[in-house]
C-alpha cells in the first residue's frame, strides 16, 4: 500500500522508479512519524474547508473525514502499524485512505503541496508538544519553590570567580535558578504565539488557482491567523530555530545548575548528597559516589547545541521556497526536544531526592571574608566615603590574612586602628545571618525578600495552570 503511493508520487515525468537506495536515503518517516495525528488533523481541517467551498462534494467530504478519523483511532491503539518503508507520514496516511476510499481518497489532496502540509504538521505539533514541556519546567519550578521555602535561613556562601564572595541563603540560591527557568518558559509562549498563523492553503510555493478559503481552514485548527505570504510560508522554518534556540538555553540554565550540584557533591564542598538513585558507583573504585546523571545532562547541552547549529546551517545558504534540505529540520528540532524533556524530568527527580547539609553550607560563610563588605557598608553608614570605607576594609582583611583569623577574631582596638569610626556595634553586624538579614532590598537574599520570591514563584506556577501536589 505505502509502497504503491509512493511510486505514484515518483510519477509525472519520470518514466523509472526509483532505485531502493534512493528510497532509503530520502525517507523521512522514522522522523516524522510522530506527526501522524497533526496530519490526519490538518487534513480533516483542509477536507471541510473543501467541501465547505464546493470544490469537493460534501459527502466526499464528509466520507475523507470520517475514513481519515477512524485511521487516527487506529493508529493509535495499534491497529493500524506505519510502514517504515513509507517515503513520510504524508504519504502513509494519504495511502491508507486511499485503499479505503479510492478515487474519493485522492481528492484529499486537493489544493494543497507537501510544502504546506508539513509546515503545517509542524506547527500543530508544536503548539501540542511544547505546552507538555513548559508543565515539565514548571514541575521543576515549584519543586525548587517547594525546598526553598524549607531553606530561608539555611545560610550558605554566595560566589562570584568560584570564590567566597558574601553570605546568601539556599532558599535565594534555589530561586535564583527557577527565575532563569521562569524565562525559557516565557521564550517557548513567545515562539508559539508566533506559529499561531496557519501555513495551510500557501501549496507548493505560490498558492492555488482554486477558491480555497485559508481563514477558515485556519479557525478550524484554532490559529489566530493565516501567514502572509506563500513564498515565505513554505521556506520559513524560523520557528524550528527559535524553538531549537529556547531549547538551547533551557539546556545551558540545566547545565549550570548541573556544575554547581558536581561541585557541592565533593568532598571540598560536601553542600549535599545526592540520592543512591541518582548517583552511580566506579568499575574499580569502591568508595566512590559519582553524580553521573547531573554530568550526563552537562553533556546533553552540547548536543541540543549541536541541534540548533544544524538547523541555522541547513537554512543559511537555501534560496526561495522549498528545498529538500528543510526536510532535515524534524531530527534537529524533535531530538531537541526529546533532550531537553528527558533532562527535565532527571533533573527533577534528582533535585528533589537530595539531602543538604546545612552545617557544612553554613560554615562556607565563616571563611573567605565574606563579611567584607558589610564592614565597608558599615562605615559608609557613618559617613565614610565608600570608596575610602573599601579600602579600610581591604586594610582589616590584609591584617586578617597575616595574623590567619576572620574579621570577627580581631578584636575593637584592632578595627579602631583602621578606622576610628569602628564601635563595638560592628561585630552583631557582621555575623553572616546579619549580613544576609540586613540584604532586605527587593529581590535581596534576607528571609522576607526569600519569601516573597517564592510566593511569586508559586503565583507563576498557578498562573500556567500547575496544580500543586
């Protein structure tokens, strides 16, 4: 059956079929066949629209969607197998209605090229598919909510260069990496706000000569819109690009996490402890407790960057319409996205089932001098220039570093000799849950400010729909 419609669509001027090699080499269904019910839908949708106008009678009409519907529904339960020897979904399907209904199949093609069929296809899939994975960042999300929130005065070193910088908490910690998640769900609704407009009806490159009626087409398949112009419409696959780009980055933010959780899982750190589950042991090495999975999604960003490389390579040297090389932008895009969900729910998992040790982040604050800038902050509330009070604060820590003692160790005469603007009201001041407490500015570290991003957090997961567990 697949195999006899695609020798069809080989016809027209060509006299030979094509070789098996041939075949093999510019199939496209182990790709696209995830697509198969974005066809059968878009052709439902373009099959009323003709029958609706009168270029097909409207009991052929009525016949190519309900064959068109009750192969969906096999497919589905497995009824109905795709033909891995099928040239693409498109053929497939149209096959299969085809054996059903003959001649009254072959008009379901009326009026439409592949060209818009599959720009189509991927825009339905989208909009269905990319939703799915927002839900998996926002589970991600109120996850990091959900321990930070039993975390607002766990203190722990913020870094700046990998080196101790000044006191933070967990909890601001935690957020910081949900709002970057908050952003690469806002960029995937601005994409898909952008594919919102039905490619349906641009045909092969230039339209058609038959009264097709896009519009209603278009609010059949719930776009806000048609796309402007059929050349474009059937070259463009910038949507490919900017999904496969938020992807990207959506990668980059699990990537950084992922070099962060490495590093407090060693020894030198000892921040947390991942969970047996999440962890993997050594061939030879005994002892050892490797953060694999973590590494594994480190790793995984190079390939979706490989991905959205190779749909900017594809497009960049490709002359109006449709070539074939935009049949390679399936790979890209769904191997992005499958890389990229996978993460989200191995990263989530693996995040949750942590335990930390909060003693050990704590006592991060003690050294590296974190506290030195509150030391300048504090003389610049007596008046100090800051400029002048950084340098006095940069003369303490030298004096710490020669006697080997913290800040606090040194006792008021020695601070006084530096500045006598230092009273003995310093030293509460510059406890490392004092400085995180004094931090009290909006979007800061202190537990207010903490608890204020959470809830926020939370107001965004509620606000895409995320019911809490």
């Amino acid at each position: 059956m697949a195999g006899q419609h695609r020798d069809a669509l080989w016809q027209g001027r060509f006299q030979e079929g094509p070789d098996s090699g041939a075949i093999s080499f510019e199939t496209s269904i182990f790709d696209d066949m995830r697509l198969a019910a974005e066809d059968i839908a878009g052709s439902q949708a373009h099959v009323r629209m003709l029958g609706k106008a009168g270029i097909i009678p409207q009991n052929e009409a009525d016949s190519i969607v309900r064959t068109l519907h009750e192969i969906a529904a096999q497919i589905a339960n497995g009824q109905i197998k795709i033909d891995p020897t099928a040239e693409d979904i498109h053929s497939f399907i149209e096959g299969a209605l085809t054996d059903r209904l003959g001649d009254t199949g072959r008009k379901v093609h009326t009026g439409r090229s592949r060209n818009d069929q599959i720009a189509l296809d991927e825009r339905l899939y989208l909009r269905r598919a990319i939703p799915v994975l927002q839900s998996r960042m926002v589970t991600l999300i109120s996850t990091l909510a959900t321990i930070a929130e039993k975390h607002t005065g766990t203190l722990l070193s913020g870094y700046t260069h990998l080196q101790r910088a000044q006191p933070v908490t967990l909890a601001h910690h935690l957020c910081a990496w949900a709002w970057m998640l908050t952003r690469d769900h806002g960029r995937l609704s601005d994409a898909i706000a952008r594919i919102s407009l039905s490619p349906l009806g641009a045909g092969a490159l230039a339209g058609s000569s038959l009264p097709l009626d896009r519009e209603t087409a278009a609010r059949d398949l719930g776009f806000a819109g048609i796309t402007p112009n059929s050349l474009d419409t059937v070259a463009d696959r910038d949507y490919c690009v900017e999904i496969a780009s938020a992807l990207a980055l959506v990668m980059t933010h699990l990537s950084r996490f992922c070099e962060e959780i490495v590093l407090w899982a060693t020894a030198e750190f000892n921040f947390l402890d991942l969970s047996e589950k999440w962890s993997t042991g050594s061939s030879i090495m005994p002892q050892k407790k490797n953060p694999d999975f973590a590494e594994l999604i480190r790793g995984r960003a190079g390939r979706v960057y490989g991905d959205l490389v190779a749909l900017l390579t594809m497009l960049k040297g490709l002359p109006l319409a449709y070539n074939r090389d935009m049949q390679e932008d399936k790979a890209s895009l769904f191997d992005a996205y499958d890389t990229v969900f996978s993460c989200l729910e191995v990263f989530t998992a693996m995040i949750a089932t942590a335990r930390w040790n909060v003693d050990r982040m704590a006592e991060s604050c003690g050294g590296g001098f974190s506290n030195a800038t509150d030391v300048a902050e504090y003389l610049a509330r007596k008046g100090l220039p800051f400029r002048t009070a950084h340098a006095v604060s940069a003369g303490i820590v030298r004096e710490c570093i020669e006697k080997k003692c913290a800040i606090e160790d040194l006792t008021l005469e020695d601070l006084r000799r530096h500045s006598p603007l230092v009273q003995g009201d310093i030293y509460s001041l510059i406890a490392p849950l004092a400085c995180v407490e004094a931090r009290n500015l909006p979007g800061g570290p202190a537990p207010d400010q903490t608890h204020r991003q959470i809830q926020a957090l939370r107001d965004f997961c509620a606000a895409t729909g995320h019911v809490e567990k």
